[in-house]
C-alpha cells in the first residue's frame, strides 16, 4: 500500500507542477525486498517536461492497486476474525 501510495503521491506532484518552468517529473520505482515485500523510491526524470497522460494513466492504477492491497488486507482480517470463533 505504501508503494501505491508513492506512486499516487508522484503522479500528482507531476500533474500539480505542470505550469512550473524546467520542472522535471518524478517516477516511483519499485523492487522486490530480498525480505519479502516491495520497496519502492522516487527519482527525477533527466529532462524537464511534462506528460499529463501517463501520469494521469499513473494515477488510476496506483488508487487501483491500493484498493486492491486493501480487499488483501480485509480477506486476510476477516480469515483471522474465524479462526479465532473457531479455536473459542
């Protein structure tokens, strides 16, 4: 969820600066933790410039995987919510 969140953060960065003379665009990377999970960075792009469709593109599936690591979270509340009724 924190990595979506990135993603959504630098996408609205991006859009947010768009009248900003030699602004250049932020992009969330992420990887795979060798623990487990994903760690997830920002960096600059090298050029100065815009791209209102990609980043708009960049917003709907970030809020997409964010609302999809959330269903996660609540199957997994709601599995342990029964196996707790099942052990009482």
């Amino acid at each position: 969820m924190a990595a979506a969140q990135l993603r959504l953060d630098a996408a609205a960065s991006n859009i947010a600066n768009l009248p900003t003379e030699g602004y250049r665009r932020v992009q969330a990377r992420a990887e795979a933790d060798a623990s487990g999970g994903v760690r997830a960075r920002t960096e600059r792009v090298p050029e100065p410039g815009s791209d209102v469709a990609a980043d708009l593109v960049e917003q709907r599936m970030a809020a997409g995987a964010f609302a999809a690591n959330l269903q996660v979270f609540k199957a997994a509340d709601r599995m342990l919510g029964r196996l707790l009724d099942a052990d009482a």
